[in-house]
C-alpha cells in the first residue's frame, strides 16, 4: 500500500514539474512590472469595465450589466480628476502645471461622453451607445499617447545612427 502510495506521489510531481517549470518562464518572460500609482490602478479598474462593456454594448439584453459597467467607468475617471498622471513628474516645473489642467480637461471631456453613454444605454438606443464607445476609444488612444510615460519596449537595443 505505502509503495502505491509512493509511487503516485513520484508520478504526480513529475507530470506536475513541466507545467510549473513553463509558469516560472512565463514570470521571467513579463519582467518586472513598473510601479504602479493610484491613477494607474484607476484607470486599469476603468480599462477592465470599457472591455467588459465594449464586448456586451450591442446586445439590449445587456443594458443592466453594461449600466454597471458605465457606473464604474464614471467613478474611475472621477476619482482621475484628483491625481495627475505621473508624467507630470518628467516635465520641467514650468509646465506641470498646464500639463495637469491639461489632462483635467481631457478627463472632464470624457465623463460628459461617459454621460451621454449612460442616457443612451437608459434610453435602450444601443446604436448611439456603441458608437459612443468607440469615440471613447479613440480619446482614450489619444490622451495617452500625451498623458502617459512612453513605455520602454522590451528586447529592442535603440540604433545611435
């Protein structure tokens, strides 16, 4: 009995080595993440709900969910309009200042289409509201590419020509 016992021990830990041994590769593989701030953990919350929203906006049976989904999307981006982007930290002192405003305007643009999404999935009108997500993407895509860090890319050396 005890050598039964011995032997499924051993074979389930060497079937289990090669999955665990391809999780360890895949943690070396991501590297170390960057810090993450309040503003990045409010947008990734708001990120998770434009997803779920942006799979499910079409269909009116989901309106309720997609409601919910609005709800969070407008409570990160409010919570937004406290912080600044970490950029702000790169900039010379002269122009943080704008460089905020700046991007409490762009915040604020986008909770008034955040709105208009809200009254739209309220008045069952899955059309203007699947097409309000995409402006919302296409402000999204633009706003970062001015209010964000740029991302350093992996396994790419820069050529000094």
């Amino acid at each position: 009995m005890k050598l039964r016992l011995l032997t499924f021990s051993l074979i389930s830990a060497l079937a289990a080595l090669p999955v665990l041994r391809a999780q360890d590769d895949d943690m070396k593989k991501m590297g170390p993440k960057e810090p993450q701030t309040e503003l990045t953990g409010k947008m990734e919350k708001l990120q998770d709900a434009y997803r779920k929203l942006g799979r499910q906006i079409k269909d009116a049976s989901k309106n309720e969910d997609s409601l919910q989904q609005v709800a969070i999307i407008r409570e990160m981006a409010g919570d937004a309009l406290k912080l600044q982007p970490d950029k702000t930290k790169i900039l010379p002192e002269a122009d943080q200042a704008k460089f905020v405003d700046d991007f409490h305007v762009k915040m604020k643009e986008f909770i008034a289409t955040v709105d208009q999404l809200d009254a739209a999935l309220k008045a069952n009108d899955n059309e203007t509201a699947a097409k309000l997500v995409d402006d919302m993407k296409t402000m999204r895509n633009d706003d970062h590419k001015v209010f964000q860090k740029e991302k350093k890319k992996k396994g790419k050396k820069e050529h000094k020509g």
